[in-house]
C-alpha cells in the first residue's frame, strides 16, 4: 500500500532531510585512506542523536534479510554494492571508492540518502563512474514529476548509465518511504516511458541508482550485503523526494 504524506508531514520530511545531508556531508569528509569503517558509523550515529534523530537503520530487519542490520551507516566499497556493515577490521585504502548509505527517523518520519566518494588518487574510469550514477539520479529526479510515471524515471535513469557505457543493477532499486524506512512502492532504476504506477502529489520516495560494469548482476554475501557478481565497483547515490503538485521536492538536499 502506498501511503501519501501530508502537507505538514513533507515539512517535516525536509526538515530532517537537511539535517541528515549536512550529517552526511560531514561523514564523506571523514571518510580518510588508514580510518575504518566501524569509525564512520560511530560519527554517523553520534551526529544523528545529537540533531534529535534516531539512526533508521539500526536494528531495522527487512523482510528480506534474516537479522536485524547492526549499524546505523552502511559502508560499501568497491565491489559491494550496497548493505555493507561498518567493521573496525574494514579499513578504507587510497583509490576506494565508498558508498555511504544513512537513514534518520526525525519527528516520526524517516529520510534515506546515500552518495559515493573517491579516496584520494582514484582511476579515471572509476571517477566517470561515480559522476555518471550521481548525474544518473539527476535524472530521474527530473522526470520524477506528478502526472508521470515510475517508468519514466527508470528510463531516464537507464538511458542515461547505458549510453554512457555502464550498467544499472536491477535487482536493487529505491522505495516509498517517509512513515517507515521501507514502504511501497518499489523503484526501478530501469523501465520504459510511460509505464507502471503514476506518481501523484505527497508520494515521497527514495531514489537510488546503482550503476557499475558490463552488467549489473549482483551477489549477496554471507554478511546480507551485496556485491557485484563479477567483482567490479559500483557506485551508489540516492535522494528521497516529495511528488508535489507544482513538481517535487528534493527532501535530502545538500545545503
């Protein structure tokens, strides 16, 4: 079921989304070569309670996964797609490239974000990589507009990762969110125009393209996590948004 969000609910849906960007922001700049993963998420879950925030993610179990997630930041790297659990044993290197994926429950309502960074002198090919999938969700952010469709916003998303040479993962994808961490509908980052579910004003929903090489097939790891089957990066970058009448609202937007 798809529950649509009120006026005063989408206010305070962007209150807590700039909380959570500015929370965000702050972690990519700690994300260091020699500092560890396990370090990030006890910034992540400091910041969050200290804004008047809970972390959305710890101890939140998905129905598809078999525990409770222990962490409130999730850190991927390179070839972990999304889901990766912050450990003091995972330390990020010079030429990584991060995903750092964060949820808050703010005034009862979650926001759901998540960008890649590069660590220091990373490869070209891997740079245009993270470019592509950030200007990916551009894109379907643009066609996300009321009247429109979900296949709309997979096709801009898809046409654009394909036509410069990469790959979406399409077993992943965003969600509707805003009274849970995960609700309805799902989001594929691939589709065609005009197809699926039409989106309408209060909707809010979690963009997130996951973009890397050749194909986008994926595996899940013992961990619940997910990498790419064929072992090559991928890049993540996400935004939740409000459908509005007028068009839509970035909730996460960096300040």
């Amino acid at each position: 079921m798809i529950y649509l969000k009120t006026t005063e609910d989408i206010k305070k849906l962007k209150e807590g989304g700039e909380l959570l960007a500015a929370i965000l922001k702050k972690v990519a700049q700690a994300t260091k070569p020699g500092v560890s993963s396990a370090f990030l998420d006890q910034l992540a879950y400091k910041w969050i309670l200290e804004v008047g925030g809970k972390p959305s993610f710890l101890n939140y179990k998905p129905e598809f996964n078999s525990k409770p997630y222990p962490a409130t930041l999730c850190v991927s790297i390179n070839d972990v797609i999304v889901h990766g659990i912050p450990s003091p044993k995972v330390i990020i290197k010079e030429g990584d490239i991060v995903s750092l994926d964060i949820g808050m429950e703010y005034k009862g309502l979650d926001t759901d974000m998540a960008i890649t960074v590069g660590i220091g002198k990373v490869k070209p090919i891997y740079r245009k990589l993270m470019r592509v999938t950030k200007e990916a969700l551009a894109k379907g952010i643009k066609a996300a507009q009321p009247g429109n469709t979900l296949g709309d916003i997979g096709a801009a998303i898809q046409n654009y990762v394909e036509s410069n040479g990469f790959a979406v993962v399409r077993d992943l994808g965003g969600h509707g969110v805003g009274y849970a961490v995960h609700e309805d509908p799902f989001v594929f980052n691939y589709g065609r125009p005009g197809k699926g579910l039409q989106l309408q004003p209060g909707m809010v929903i979690a963009l997130e393209p996951m973009v890397t090489f050749e194909n986008g097939a994926i595996r899940e790891n013992k961990d619940e996590s997910f990498s790419t089957l064929n072992g090559k990066r991928a890049a993540h970058f996400e935004h939740t948004i409000a459908i509005t009448s007028s068009g839509n609202l970035v909730i996460t937007a960096f300040k």
